[in-house]
C-alpha cells in the first residue's frame, strides 16, 4: 500500500537510493554525502511516497508558501513509475503551498511527462497554477 505525506525531512540513505533508483542520481550528486546531506537539510516542503514504509517517491522543494515552490527534485524510483506516484507527489506539494507557482527545471528524459499531467512548457520550466488542471 502507498501512502503519501508531507515530512520534515528523510533520511540520507533513502534519500540517496530513491535519487539512483529514479535515475535522477545521474544528475544529482550522490556520491557527495554533505551535499546530499545540506540538500535535505535546506528544503522546506518535501513530500514523499512509501511502500510499506519504503520511500518509493520523492519530491523535495525550496519555497516561500505564497508566490513560488520550486520543486527541485522528483523522483520516482524506476519500480514504481508510471503509477501516477509522480503527479500525486506534485499534487500534494502544489496543496501545501496553493498560493504559490510551483517551478521545475525537467529532466531530460522527463519532458515530454509534464505536459501529460498538466503542466505549462516554458522552454525547460513547467508552471502549475492550480492544482485543478492537473490530469
């Protein structure tokens, strides 16, 4: 069973396993644990999702809470995804922050996933309002 939540912060390790799990680990510094470790430590919304407990999904956010979120990492570990476990992290970041645009820089292998779920294209930065136009 998956469940979701907003939490204060996770863990190095399964942060940094989700990270390689998702292939998002081939652009984010894994093998540099303070990195990773002040990453986690600075993000302010992080939302996640766990399989009886196993952190499955992730998305880590820097924001103000009322004009914008950037959502600087999402991932999903490969196992999990096209589950829609991706745009339910984004959805729950999005109602804890509504009042805010929530940003993010797409992965290249994650363009054309955006626009799928209802996002805005800007060049390489997808925007969500609302989150109603999520689909």
């Amino acid at each position: 069973m998956i469940t979701y939540q907003i939490e204060d912060t996770v863990g190095f390790e399964e942060f940094k396993h989700v990270l390689i799990n998702s292939t998002l680990g081939e652009r984010r510094p894994v093998d540099e644990p303070d990195r990773l470790s002040e990453m986690l430590k600075h993000a302010n919304l992080i939302a996640t999702a766990r399989d009886s407990g196993k952190l499955i999904g992730v998305a880590r956010s820097l924001t103000d809470f009322v004009y914008c979120t950037y959502l600087s990492d999402l991932a999903v570990d490969e196992n999990y995804q096209k589950m829609g476990i991706g745009k339910e992290l984004i959805r729950l970041t999005k109602e804890h922050s509504p009042k805010a645009k929530l940003i993010l820089l797409a992965a290249p292998k994650a363009v054309g996933y955006y626009p799928k779920i209802g996002m805005t294209q800007w060049e390489q930065c997808y925007v969500l309002d609302n989150v109603e136009d999520l689909k």
